[in-house]
C-alpha cells in the first residue's frame, strides 16, 4: 500500500489481525482493539464457539482487557475499533465502559446494533453517546466474512455429501442382506401353505 494510513485505518488493521485468529479457529472473524492515547491496551476475537461461551465477543474480551490496564471499568479517554459492526451486548457493554468513541468495519444488517436494527451506541435516551465512524477498511473486513461463510458453505455441502454417501452404502447394504433373505421367506411360506 503506497498511500499513507489514517490512524482509523492503522488500529483497524490490528483488529483485522484480531479477526484473522478467529478466523483461523473456524470462528466467524470479528476482531476487535482498543486504543488509550495511541497505543493498544487492549485486543479480543471472537471465540465463542471455541470457549463454548456467550460472551467470548471480541468486543467484551478486549473491554475485559483494556479496563485491567486502565484499572477502571471507565474507559473514557479510549476509541474502540471493530471489525464488525456491534451486536447488542456488545453495544451495551461499550456504552456501559463509558466509551467515547468506536470506529466500525463492516455493518452488519441482520445483527448489529450500532445503527442497523437498534443503535444502541448513539440513543439520547441514554446518559452515554459514543461517536461512531463506520465504513473504515469496510471491502478489507466485509471480505474476510464473506470468504469465511464462503467455506463454510463449501464445508457443509461436503459434510452433506458424506453423509449421504454412508447412508446409501449403508442402505445398500441393508438391501443386499434383505435380498439374501427373500429365498428364505418364500422358503418358509411355500412350506406353510
Ligand atoms: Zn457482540
């Protein structure tokens, strides 16, 4: 990449690189930094399935993280980068940390909360607003989903095949001890008229 990078675009990279680890244990790839005064304190992917756990978002992991090194669970003066736009527990925790400003990838119109369904980050209703940036890195993080869900397809379609594959060997199998059988029935039933 010749052009320089905005520090949008910098934080969003280590949070695709987040993803990528996700993305690496068949998760879906969310990756997630947070930034305190231009340096990471705290990093998260989602590993939900891995740790078999609701809230292993990438999001609560690096605020799980990020609050240890603040020592608060006040994260005012930090910016949340995220590779996928927030779902609802995900948005909550971030206005509940109190933090003042999130940078998005991609949104995410049948889940997120960050504008598509609710927009839980910037309700007036709240006693916290968290200014948002969307669209940073988008075709980068968008990409990395759809060839994730991509294979996945493919994974499933082969698994189908497979099985399907075993059923019918198995059901051919069954149909050749049936036919073994069938001499033995007629056997029987000639005796018994
Ligand atoms: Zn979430």
């Amino acid at each position: 990449m010749k052009n320089k990078m905005t520090n949008h675009e910098k934080y969003m990279t280590e949070a695709i690189k987040q993803a990528k680890k996700a993305y690496a244990l068949g998760e879906v790839p969310i990756g997630c930094v947070i930034v305190y005064r231009d340096r990471i304190i705290g990093r998260g992917y989602n590993r939900r399935n891995t740790d078999k756990n609701t809230l292993a978002h990438a999001e609560i992991t690096a605020i799980r993280k990020a609050s240890k090194i603040i020592g608060d669970w006040r994260l005012e003066e930090c910016t949340l980068y995220v590779t996928l736009e927030p779902c609802q527990m995900c948005a909550g925790a971030i206005v509940q940390a109190r933090i003042p400003q999130v940078v998005m990838g991609t949104m995410n119109p049948k889940a997120g909360c960050g504008g598509s369904i609710l927009n839980i980050l910037e309700m007036p209703q709240f006693n916290h607003q968290v200014e948002v940036t969307r669209g940073v890195l988008e075709e980068k993080c968008s990409s990395m989903l759809k060839e994730f869900f991509k294979e996945l397809r493919e994974r499933n379609r082969m698994e189908k095949l497979w099985k399907r594959a075993q059923n019918e060997s198995a059901e051919a199998a069954t149909q050749e001890e049936k036919a073994k059988l069938v001499p033995i029935d007629k056997t029987e039933s000639n005796t018994v008229y």
